[in-house]
C-alpha cells in the first residue's frame, strides 16, 4: 500500500506588530509649568494690553475732533458700542465668558468717552436704587458724577436743563417703580430721548434720557413711544400703518408702547399711524441688546 503524504499545514498568518505605546498628551501643559514662569508670561500679556490700552485713549482726542467737538450727551454713541461689543462677542466665541467681556469693554469705552467729555448722571426711581446705581456704573466707569435724585421728574428736569446729565430712571412699565413714564407726555419733556437700556446684557432695569435727537440703528432694534389712545385702537392703527409692537402701559388715555425693529421719529408709518387714530404718536427712544 502506497502512503499519501501529509499536506504541509499552512503557515498561520503573521499578526501585525503592535504599535509602540505613545503617551496622551495635554496641551498646554499648564500644570507642569512653573509659577514664575506663568507669572512671566501675565506679565508680557499685561504689559502688551497696557500699550493697546494707552493707543486706544490716544484717539480720544481725534474722535471728539471727528464728531465735530460735540460735548456732553452729544458725544455719546450707544448705537455703535452695541455694534463693536457684538462683534467681539462673535469673534471670541465659546472660549470667553461674554458678560465679562462687556464688563471690560464698557469699560474701556467709559475711559475713552470720559476723556472726550464730561458727563454726569442723575439716578432717582423708587425700587433697588443701589442695584440702579451698580448698573449705572458699570456703565459709565469711575470718571463721572453721581448724584441721587428723590423724584424722577427731578432727574428729568436736570437732562432737559443740561446737555451733560443723563438720567437713569427705572425702566418703564405697567406697574411697581415703573409707573413714573406718563409724565413723558407733557411738552417739557419731549427734548429727550432714551438712548440706552441697562444692563446691556439680560432683562432691562433702568433707561437713560438725555437732551438729544440722535437716533441709529444696529440691526436689532427695539422703538419706544408714547401715544393717546381713548378708544383702544392701539391694535388695528399698528396693523393699518404696517408696524408691529405691544402695549407696555396705560395711564388712562395715555400709552406706552414698544414697537419692534428701528423706528426713528421721521419714519413715515408714523403718520400713517396717527392718521388711522393714534393721537400723539411719538417716539420717546430707540434701543438695542448686546
């Protein structure tokens, strides 16, 4: 009998080699670095922020001379600090706390603006008015004046009499500190305007009303006004002039209302609105949100 031969057994596959270990790495390796060094490198970063710092407030000058060497309230720009703190929201993204980076711009915008002119601020309103007081500056920064004020109409009186007094008043509303707003209504006041709502962040606390005519838009506005309406008609005038907003007080035939998106006091629905039954259609202030 003849034998078969066994099949050689075939060769078992070669298993790749396994790879050499690498260690995980953090970056930066904050932790491993000493305090000196650390405190080195705060230093260099200070010392770079302070020269950027003293380069801004060199312009100061050139940007009072820009705005045609307006004083007081006139050199004010609320418009266009909502506008920078937008944009630097957007840039720094997720990796800095937003409400501390309007901390510290306000105020190195209330540096610039204190050194172009000077203002003064009157803050009165029943409610919190140490808290109206705090937002207040967080606003303006240590180089203005604060007075207190028992009365709001007293703190009224005082931006219509002076162009370099804001007043910072409750915001106005339908009940609590905020019932002060009918007064608006009477001639005296209608020189002012309210050029910012605070905090810039968050729900609003306070306005400001100054003696000026300047109204500019952002992009994400918001109108207040005033008006009388005895028959309430509030909804139908809004649809007929093709604007869109919401009560926010009454005090008898008297309205306070907000109207969505930029409204100046030339715009032409205005007068379409006062036409369809409005009386006395006016807006008081144009605003925006950081």
């Amino acid at each position: 009998m003849i034998e078969t031969p066994t099949p050689p057994e075939p060769p078992e596959p070669e298993l790749p080699e396994p790879a050499p270990h690498e260690p995980q790495v953090h970056e930066p390796l904050l932790h491993a670095q000493p305090v000196h060094d650390l405190r080195q490198q705060i230093d260099a970063i200070d010392d770079a922020l302070l020269d950027l710092f003293a380069q801004r407030m060199a312009l100061a000058p050139a940007l009072k001379a820009a705005k045609g060497g307006a004083e007081g309230v006139a050199a004010m720009r609320p418009a266009r600090e909502v506008l920078v703190l937008k944009r630097l929201i957007a840039r720094a993204g997720p990796a800095l706390d937003a409400n501390h980076l309007v901390d510290v711009w306000r105020q190195i915008m209330a540096a610039s603006l204190n050194a172009q002119t000077e203002i003064e601020v009157a803050i009165a309103g029943a409610g919190d008015v140490m808290r109206y007081h705090d937002v207040a500056r967080r606003y303006f920064g240590h180089g203005v004046r604060f007075t207190r004020e028992a009365e709001v109409r007293t703190a009224l009186n005082r931006a219509v009499d002076q162009d370099r007094v804001v007043a910072v008043v409750p915001w106005p509303g339908s009940s609590g500190s905020g019932v002060w707003w009918p007064c608006l209504t009477e001639t005296r006041y209608h020189c002012l305007s309210m050029v910012a709502a605070l905090p810039m962040r968050g729900e609003a606390e306070v306005a400001l009303f100054a003696r000026t005519n300047q109204f500019e838009a952002t992009g994400h506005d918001e109108s207040l006004a005033l008006a009388y309406d005895p028959h309430h008609r509030l909804t139908r005038c809004l649809n007929t002039a093709q604007l869109t907003g919401r009560e926010l007080g009454r005090a008898s035939d008297k309205l306070l209302l907000s109207l969505d998106g930029f409204v100046p006091p030339d715009d032409p629905r205005l007068l379409a609105a006062l036409r369809s039954g409005l009386d006395g259609l006016r807006v008081i202030g144009c605003f925006s949100r950081v």
